[in-house]
C-alpha cells in the first residue's frame, strides 16, 4: 500500500468512526476559528454565557425543537454557522438551511457561510469538489462526506416539497412569505417527519407583529427560557429590562444618552455597561425556563445583553425611533419584542382639521414632489405630494379627470397636470419627479401611456397585498410595442401600514408627519384616505393581518393614490437631505 492509498483509508476509517459525544459549545470552543469577515475579534471561538445553552441544546438528543426570539446584534448567524458546521464535519448528517428570500440566501452564503470554512479548512476539505456534470456543490445543495447541506428560501416551494433531510435551520422566519400551500415553515417541517426522534428544527429570528408574529408562536409554545443576570451589588438575579435604564433630560426636554445608568430592579444601584458585560463574558448569568417540562425549547434575548452594546448605544437607538416615528423597529430588532397594532380606524374629521393654506405652490420644508394615479373606467385620480427630511409629506394638489380612459384625450389632460411645476418659497420652481400608476385596470392604456413618456419619470405599478410582501420588489420587464417599460409590484399593506402609522402622528414636528392643503378634495378625500382598516383574520390555519373598506360607499380612491405616490418616493433613494441641501443653495 502506497502513501496516497494509505491516505484515503485512513480518512475512510476516520469517516466510520463513530462521533464523539461531546456539546456543540466543547466542539465549537475545540474546532471554530473566527476570522476578521466573522468577529470584530478574531482567534478561537469563544461562546458567551447566554450562547452555551441554545449551542447545546442542538446536540441535545431529546430536543427536537429550538426557537430563539432574538435581537438584531447577538450572533444569530454565528450559531447557525456552528451549527452547520457540526453536522458537516462531527456528525455529519443532511440539514437545510431556510432564509426568507433568495437573496438573504445568498447573503448567508457568500457573507457568512463561504468565510466560515475559509476560517476553518478542517471543515471545508469534508465538501465534494464541485463537478459540472452532477450539480453538486452548486448555489442550492453542497454535498459532504455522510450528507448534503440544503439552501431554500421561503417563496421556492418547489424546493420546500422536494428537500427531505433531518435537521431543518429556519433563519429570519418572521420574514418568510406566506406561499400558496401555507406558512413554509410548516410546509419543511413536514418533509423532515420521516425522520421521527432523529428530527430536529432550528427557527430564529427578530419578531415582528403581535399574534402573526412566526417565532413568537414558536417561543410562546416552548420552555420559555429568559436569561437572567446577577446584580454586582446585591446579587438579585434579574432579566435585562430596556425600562430599568435611567438618563437625564433637562427642562427642555433635551435628552442625554452619555448619562445613561442601568438600575437594579432590586437595589436601585447602578449596574455599568463594564459590570454588564463582565458578567455575560464570564458566563455568570443563566437561563431560566418559564416551563421547564416542555420539550420544545425557546430562548428569548433582547441586545440589552450584547457585550459591546452599551447602555448610551441603546439609549440613542430608542430616542433615534421616536424621532423617526419607528419605534416598531426598535421593538422588533432591539428588544426583541412583538409590536401591538390597535387596529383603531382614524377619524378623518380630525384629518380635514389639519388643512391649511401653504405659503407658496410648496412649503419651505419640501423638496421633492411625486404623484400616484389611480385609473378607474370613466376617470383619472391623482394626488400631488410633496415630501421633506424624514419623509414628512404635504398634500399639494388632488386631481380627478373624468373623460373615457380608453380614448387619448383623458391621457392628455394627465401629462399637463404632470407637468406642471410647483413654486418653492426660494423661487425655484420644483417639477414633480416621478409619478406611479396603477395598471390593474385598462392596463394596455396605461401601458401605452407610460411607454411615450420619459423612462423613469412615470412607472407602472401593480398592487400585491399580503402581509409579508415586500413594499418594493425588483421590476419585470413588459414590452409595449417598439419600447420596454418596467412593471413594479408594489407591497401595498405595507404601505398602508406606514401611511396609517404616520396619519396617527399628532405632533408636526415629528419626522412623516402628513401635513394637508386646502386644495385637497374635501370631505371626500379625507373619508377615502380613511376609509379602510386592518383587521386578524385566520388564513390556511395561521392569524394575519387584512386591510378591508369600511366606508359605507367602499370607495378608497384618495388611499390607492397616497399608496402610489408613497411608492413613487421609495422605489428609488430620493435623497431627500441632499436634495433639501441643493434648494437651500438656490436660495
């Protein structure tokens, strides 16, 4: 036996070896190195006290089921990779990785998944070479000596249908999209059951609303693990509470984060961020389950546990949402917490009390204009918004064209209101820069409309509700005779979701605020802005949120036009800062 034929046995024989019983943290801390693209602090992996657990609970062999009801900065996909690694090079085994889209699938990929065992060759020799002719190792399934890892992404049911493996990894499931046979999450769980004790299901993510939230139903049906951390004073375990953290603010109303504290819940002593982080590094602190005789095992974890988040960070990330009116968003992806919607509808007289008259054709404060064009069989609608820093809008103009939408006339009138330009306050005149317009109905006018006017400035669009579906999504190409034209769908719940969150705003000096012109339509405009309202219905067994009409005479023309001249403002970055920067110059 030769050299090279006493290699391959003696990794055949390695290979047969059965594993050794060991956690995932002792493998990790034993075989994990981190390099610059991983760690801020490269070397040897090193788990946290509050990672111990959720590591060691994969390895776990009466645990089945792992939920972790994350924050944004606590290494979510650090713990995936580890545990990714693990059944490719100690266990080796079939597993899926899940991610909501194909994108964040290549993400994780590329960003995460490639540097990882770059770090770590050990673990990259257990992959098969690549070969044209088979398909292994390509963008969807990397094949390894006793297995293949899977990559899916929410939307491919085919893929869901088609993956069979033991160990399902679900990463960001409160951003999967709700497919035709239901929640894919239930769908690839379905498709690892054959596999009965051996089965194993990760799911992670930040939460997102309340009731329809995925990883809180998935948390709220297991052990209900919290991590709780020992006062330096008088040792009083306690779970990190963003309420507990205490800073000044002066007569004025002006806040100081460098003067954020965090007080014990017992003591009222102050806790440092030093104190913090001494304690989550030296593993001092310990979970503790709500229901500890669940098998299902679920750990929530706020980034108030971070080690390099300090209390003045947070502090400014809190203050930062209020000023923008996205306090979801800190919920959600700071503390780790589901966001409560009312459901409340609004009251468009209070709405109608807001008109006033505009020093110009446009406010100081504005400087970018877009218009949304809603198309019905005997007219055109269209409302004219203005928009400034921190995407505070102003009403300008509300139109409604009557004339036979299949005839040019109609279109005629359209391009002149399009065009007309707006006299800023600093004497420029301000164009409207782009217009969307809806192509649900008579959508061959439309698109023969769009398709002689200047490319960019006016867009189709094409409304798709769903909870989950993205506001905007990458265009598809539609060709209209000589010429192509790009056809947008456009998330309209989340639209509507944004524009009822900001409608709600009372204060004027708060970012999207909606001021209205006297110009608007009425009574009639403000009843359709108002005229519809979110409310739970269960679909294909899960809860989630429907907008429905509830105006007497259903119409909601004046709400579609908001939606699309929203849209028309985000579907490319409007730099609303530097344009406001360039008509200071003007000045």
């Amino acid at each position: 036996m030769n050299q090279y034929q006493a290699k391959i046995l003696a990794n055949k024989l390695e290979f047969l070896r059965p594993p050794e019983k060991i956690t995932l943290t002792e493998w990790a801390e034993k075989n994990i190195k981190l390099g610059s693209k991983q760690s801020a602090k490269a070397g040897s992996f090193k788990a946290y006290g509050y990672q111990q657990a959720i590591l060691d609970e994969f390895t776990n062999p009466y645990t089945q089921k792992i939920a972790m009801m994350m924050a944004a900065q606590l290494s979510k996909s650090l713990i995936i990779n580890i545990m990714a690694g693990y059944c490719i090079y100690h266990d080796p085994k079939s597993f899926v990785v899940l991610h909501a889209t194909m994108s964040d699938k290549n993400k994780w990929l590329h960003g995460k998944f490639q540097p990882m065992i770059e770090d770590n060759p050990h673990i990259k020799k257990r992959l098969v070479k690549p070969r044209s002719d088979d398909g292994t190792n390509t963008a969807e399934m990397k094949d390894f000596l006793g297995g293949a890892m899977y990559l899916a992404w929410s939307g491919s049911e085919a893929s869901l249908r088609s993956i069979s493996v033991p160990v399902v990894i679900c990463d960001e499931v409160d951003a999967y999209e709700m497919t035709k046979e239901g929640c894919a999450v239930n769908l690839i769980s379905q498709r690892s059951k054959t596999f009965e004790d051996q089965a194993k299901m990760v799911l992670a993510s930040t939460p997102t609303v309340k009731g329809i939230s995925t990883i809180e139903k998935h948390y709220l049906e297991s052990n209900q693990c919290k991590y709780y951390i020992p006062c330096p004073h008088c040792k009083h375990e306690q779970i990190l509470s963003f309420y507990q953290i205490k800073w000044h603010t002066d007569e004025t109303g002006k806040h100081y984060p460098n003067t954020a504290k965090y007080e014990c819940i017992k003591c009222k002593k102050n806790i440092t961020h030093q104190q913090k982080r001494k304690i989550i590094l030296e593993n001092k602190g310990r979970w503790i389950a709500k229901h500890p005789d669940r098998k299902e095992k679920g750990f929530h974890l706020s980034e108030l546990y971070a080690p390099f988040s300090t209390w003045e960070q947070l502090v400014e990330k809190f203050l930062k949402a209020k000023r923008t009116n996205d306090l979801q968003s800190f919920k959600n992806t700071v503390l780790a917490e589901t966001w409560e919607e009312t459901g409340e509808t609004l009251q468009w007289h209070i709405l109608y009390d807001r008109c006033e008259v505009y020093e110009d054709d446009m406010p100081a404060e504005a400087c970018f204009i877009t218009a949304g064009v809603d198309v019905q069989k005997d007219r055109l609608e269209m409302e004219v918004v203005a928009w400034g820093i921190g995407e505070t809008s102003w009403s300008l103009d509300y139109h409604i064209i009557y004339g036979d939408v299949t005839q040019p006339e109609i279109w005629q009138k359209l391009t002149q209101k399009i065009n007309k330009k707006y006299h800023h306050p600093n004497g420029y005149n301000v164009p409207i820069s782009r217009v969307a317009i809806d192509t649900g109905a008579f959508t061959q006018d439309v698109y023969s409309y769009i398709a002689k006017q200047p490319r960019g400035k006016v867009i189709a669009i094409k409304g798709q509700g769903g909870y989950k579906v993205p506001l905007v999504k990458k265009p598809v190409k539609v060709v209209v005779g000589n010429r192509s034209i790009e056809l947008y769908s456009i998330g309209v719940d989340e639209a509507k979701t944004t524009i009822y969150n900001r409608l709600n705003i009372s204060n004027d000096r708060t970012a999207g605020y909606c001021n209205f012109s006297e110009h608007c339509n009425g009574e009639i405009y403000f009843k359709q802005l108002t005229s519809e309202k979110k409310v739970v219905r269960y679909k294909k067994g899960y809860l989630a949120f429907e907008w429905v009409v509830t105006a007497e005479d259903r119409r909601n023309e004046a709400l579609d036009c908001r939606v699309y001249s929203y849209f028309a403002m985000k579907v490319k970055d409007a730099k609303l800062e530097n344009r406001m920067k360039q008509l200071v110059k003007k000045c």
